[in-house]
C-alpha cells in the first residue's frame, strides 16, 4: 500500500514519513520547503517539492497518483488569510484522489473545528472535514491537542521560545491546563488508521496522557532558576517570540486549553501514548544529533 503525505514539512509529517516508511517501501512527500527534503528522504520517502497553492505546480499530482492513501497535513492557524487556501488545497487533493483512485484520505484537523466558530482556523479546519465526509473516499479525520516534535509546530515552537527566554516567559494564562501528544504518537494513529483491511469512515481525537499547565511545561523545558513570567496573549507578543506575525485566529488557538472533542483515537486504534518526559527526551535527543 502506497501513500502519499501531503505537508510533511512540520512535527506530525516527518513524524508519519517515518512511520508509513517502516510499514511500506512507497511512500511519497510532498514538501513546500527544500530544506527538509533530504531528511525526509533519508527516512525512505520520495519527496516532490513544489507549492500547494498553485494549480499549475505537478508536484502534487504526480505524488497522489498511484497512491492508495493521501494523509493531508497542509494548513495551520497562522493567518487568517490563508484559511480559504487551506481549504482549496484540501479541495485540489480530494479532486485528484477521486480521479487517481485513491482508496483513503487521513487528515489531521483540531478539536472544536465548527463551520459555526468565530474562530476562523476551526471554521476553515471544518469545511474541510466536511469536504472530506463528502468526498465518496475512505477517510479517518484524526483531531489533534498541541503537538510537539522534532519540526517543531507554531504551538510547540511558542512554547520552547518561552522556556529559552531569560527570565522564561508563558504567553497567556500560565494556569491553563495542556495535554500534549508526541508527533510520534499522531503518525502511529494515522499508520494504524490506514491498516485497517475494512472500510474506514469516522472522526478520532487524541491527547498525550499527561495534564500539566502550560507554566510548569515552560519550566520543565528551561534552564532557567527562575519562575516563568507570563505576558500578554496578543499578536505583538507571539509574533516577537516566532519571529512571524500570527493572526488574532492563531492567538486563541495557541493560547488556548482545546480538550479533545471526540471517541479517543488512541484506544480505537491500539496506540500507546508516550508519556511527556520521555517525549521530551527524544526530542533533546535528535536535537543533540542535529549539532
């Protein structure tokens, strides 16, 4: 079984790249960013690099083509202004699906995703998910809690800006309570989703196995003797310590507790969670061996 992983750029892409690797020697990537490319080709993909958004790229035609499953991973809460392009690109890949047959799609959305939110990244995660129920594909939607890994994520990477700080800084409430799962965790979700012999066609959510507050996360990951100190949830703020501007959308989702709103994806397909510490330890690890 061939799939092709559309964005694999971030945490939870390389994290599948190497999960679908182990279970098949066909596995494509499709990759908007260069630099990552020969990673993902050192963990046993073949990687196209091109742009999403662009109806006359052939990187991502000649991906999907011949595959039997697409797991989609393109889009994010940054901007409010590329939502609707989210949401194109969900709707260009289901095109070329159904023509290339394509057996299965796995997307990977976030909890509350509402066509009814005002936020505008749940409302367009959403149209999305309703495109994909829509489309006559196999799907499993998988819905993810904060994300960390080695790539990274806008959540994870605000994070980790905050611990390196002198003195640490949490953006937002510092009581707010997390559970985030290891990248690792969510690609073992989506092997075990496309394993399945039988027709698929539901909606999962997953969470790491431990709560803790976003505050006591900051001060685990700092070297720092000092308490985190917490600044103002505003674009200004976040878009110091990214580096990037973010949306007023982007704001409420990285600041936000966003508890898993659907069956537990872990238990329906037989994944063991990594617990917190030790997913911070393989990410100390790789980063080690990066240097």
């Amino acid at each position: 079984m061939s799939v092709a992983v559309v964005g694999a750029s971030g945490a939870i892409g390389r994290a599948a790249v190497r999960a679908f690797a182990r279970a098949d020697p066909d596995v494509r990537a499709v990759v908007g960013r260069a630099e990552i490319a020969r990673e993902l080709r050192e963990a046993g993909a073949r990687v196209a690099i091109g742009d999403l958004d662009d109806d006359e790229d052939d990187a991502l035609p000649a991906s999907v083509f011949g595959a039997d499953s697409v797991c989609l991973l393109a889009g994010g809460p940054d901007d409010d202004a590329t939502q609707p392009t989210n949401v194109a690109t969900v709707g260009r890949v289901l095109g070329m699906a159904r023509r290339a047959g394509v057996r299965r799609v796995l997307f990977v959305s976030a909890p509350w995703a509402d066509a009814a939110s005002p936020n505008a990244h749940l409302r367009a995660e959403a149209a999305a998910e309703e495109a994909i129920r829509s489309s006559g594909l196999e799907f499993a939607i998988v819905r993810t809690s904060c994300v960390y890994g080695v790539g990274g994520g806008a959540w994870f990477e605000l994070v980790v800006a905050g611990a390196t700080r002198l003195p640490p800084v949490v953006v937002g409430d510092p009581t707010r309570i997390v559970a985030p799962v290891f990248a690792g965790d969510v690609a073992d979700v989506l092997l075990a989703a496309d394993d399945r012999a039988e027709p698929i066609g539901g909606t999962w959510a997953v969470q790491g196995p431990d709560r803790v507050t976003i505050g006591e996360l900051v001060a685990a990951l700092s070297d720092a003797d000092a308490e985190p100190q917490a600044v103002g949830a505003d674009p200004a703020q976040i878009e110091r310590l990214l580096g990037r501007p973010v949306s007023e959308a982007a704001v409420e989702v990285l600041t936000g507790s966003w508890p898993t709103d659907a069956p537990d994806a872990a238990i329906e397909f037989g994944v063991r969670l990594t617990r917190l510490a030790e997913g911070i330890r393989r990410i100390a690890a790789a980063a080690r061996l990066e240097r």
